[in-house]
C-alpha cells in the first residue's frame, strides 16, 4: 500500500506564540472600496433591476473598444498601402524615362547597328495613288 507523502504540521500548543503573518500596507482597491460603500448595494443580493442598464454600459464599452481597434487597423493599412504606392509610381517614372531614352532616334539607331540595319539619309516620300489605278 501506499504512504501518506503529505506534510502535516504539528498543532501548536496553547503557551507558544503564534506568528501572524504581516499584511501589506492598504491597497488602492481596500481605499477605493470603503470610500465608494459597494457593500451597502449587496446586503439584500444583487440589484436585478440596474443589471439591463450594467450590461448596455458592457456593451457599448465593446463597441467601443473594438471600433478603436478597427480603426487603428484600417489605418495601419492605409498607412501600408501609401508606401506601396509611393514606390510603385517612382518604379513607374524610372520605367517611363528608361523607355523614352530608349526610343529616342539616336538609341535605336546605335541599337540597330548591332545588327546591320543603318539609318536612313533620305527623307521619307509620299506615295500617291490615283483612284483609277485600283
């Protein structure tokens, strides 16, 4: 069989002293307590008829919170979604002034001497047709 592995202290006898235990100092919540008489509202039970009036308050506290909580959501996206922008349009100009140096005439000329194409020295000319030559 098993044994007893708990601890049991011996009673003190009636001419020892006993020590108490000291307890800290008054707590905020004691002074609060004795200052706002919450006990004399719980004598007779709790006050059933204050508890629709507890609850809205509840309520609405939640409400609130939440909403706050929402709010600081959506403005830490909105803050994320500016960064986001503000780097995709300065991608977008560096893009756009890549692309314009590339189609100057200059760039496309010294591109497509690579392979063997050569700028043109004539003017370009306008072809017309007469509507009795279809």
């Amino acid at each position: 069989m098993s044994e007893n592995k708990f601890k049991i202290e011996p009673q003190h006898r009636g001419n020892e002293a006993r020590v108490k235990p000291s307890a800290p100092g008054p707590s905020i919540f004691s002074g609060l307590e004795k200052k706002l008489k919450l006990e004399s509202y719980f004598e007779s039970g709790f006050p059933v008829k204050y508890l629709p009036k507890i609850l809205f308050a509840v309520l609405l506290s939640l409400l609130y919170i939440s909403n706050t909580h929402y709010a600081e959501k959506a403005t830490r996206r909105i803050d994320k979604m500016q960064t986001e922008v503000e780097d995709l349009r300065a991608d977008y100009t560096t893009l756009k002034a890549d692309i314009m140096y590339a189609s100057k005439q200059s760039e496309v000329a010294r591109r497509v001497k690579e392979i063997g194409l050569k700028e043109s020295l004539n003017p370009p000319f306008k072809v017309v047709v007469d509507g009795s030559e279809y």
